[in-house]
C-alpha cells in the first residue's frame, strides 16, 4: 500500500499531529506522515531528527 491509501490515514495523521500541537511540541506535516506509515505498519522509524520523538512519546511511533 502506499502513503494515504489506508482507510483513515489521513484522519489518524491529523488526530496525531493535533493532540502534539495542543501540547506545544513541534509537529511538522511531513514528519506527521511519515510517523503515521510507519505506526500503521507497526514498523520502526530509523532517524536522528530531532522532532520524531515526539511521535514517539504522544502518537505510538517507534525509533530505532
């Protein structure tokens, strides 16, 4: 499947991103659907940027 074909995608990367900018933490767009594939493939996301423990913390991402 590719990005946003899943059902809800765009719902689930919306709520997602929201609820991190109600809580003043930093949630770009893009990142917001990148962390959003990766938590509805139950993959982990490798990365050293700086805004993805967010997701992390708030969203169900994993980081490796």
């Amino acid at each position: 499947m590719s990005l946003g074909r899943e059902p809800g995608f765009w719902e689930r990367a919306a709520t997602n991103r929201a609820r991190l900018l109600a809580g003043k933490l930093r949630a770009r767009l893009a990142h917001g659907l990148i962390a959003q594939s990766c938590i509805d493939r139950r993959g982990p996301l490798i990365t050293r940027e700086a805004d993805f423990p967010h997701f992390e913390d708030h969203a169900g991402l994993e980081l490796v």
